[in-house]
C-alpha cells in the first residue's frame, strides 16, 4: 500500500530531532515517565510529529500507569496502521502513523471501555494541538 508521504531516510533525519528519527524512523521506545505528555491532561488533538496526521483525541486519553500516554481508540482507524510485531520475541501489535509509516507505538488488549484496546504510544511521536 502506497503511503502519502513518503521520504527518504536521508530526509526524515533532517526534518526531525534525533529523538524522534529513533522513535518514529528506528522503532525505538522511549523511556516511561520521561515523555511530556505522559500525564498530560491538556484538550487538543495529539497529530502525528513526523507529518501532522490527526491520530489521537484528548477525549479518549486514559491514565494507565504506564508511563506512556495511553489512548483507548484513534480519532480514525484510518488514520493508523496497525501491524503484527514480533521483533525482540514477543508478540505485539504496532501502532503506526498511516500517513507517513512513522512509528507510533504499540496496541494492547487490556484497554478501557468502551474499546478494551490500550494504545500505548510514545509523546516524542505526538504533537498535540488545540481544535
Ligand atoms: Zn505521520
């Protein structure tokens, strides 16, 4: 499936800070309790960094414990990419931007209602913004 936005490696380590090339470009994970909007409560919509895709509304932020912002469901499950990770032995779901293939994140099934979906996301990767 083609992307939107597509671009070089070259040109996403230019566009973006080291931090989040590592997160958005390499898979990385940032560390918990470190990211600026982990517990953040402020209303706004968290868009993807890399590109500006809408991906996640304030309204379906929940405090999960983690360290991570955590997000119960997308603004639209168009607007993500979920996709089967089994890197490191484990098995889990990754979360990415569907616009620009930036990494997001992962998915995990013990979420709140009304989704019972935990969208584990990394702050460097959001960009929240205010409607
Ligand atoms: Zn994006």
């Amino acid at each position: 499936m083609a992307r939107k936005i597509q671009k070089t490696e070259d040109e996403w380590k230019k566009e973006l800070s080291p931090a989040e090339y590592q997160v958005c470009r390499q898979k990385g994970t940032e560390p918990p309790f470190t990211g600026k909007y982990y517990a953040s409560k402020e209303p706004g919509v968290y868009k993807c960094v890399a590109c500006g895709n809408p991906l996640f509304d304030s309204k379906t932020k929940f405090e999960s414990g983690t360290g991570w912002p955590s997000f119960y469901q997308p603004v639209s499950p168009e607007n993500v990419e979920i996709d089967e990770d089994h890197s490191y032995g484990m098995r889990r779901t990754e979360v990415m931007c569907n616009a620009c293939g930036a990494h997001l994140g992962h998915v995990f099934p013990d979420g709140p209602k009304p989704t019972g979906l935990r969208y584990c996301i990394n702050s460097v990767a959001l960009k929240l913004e205010d409607k």
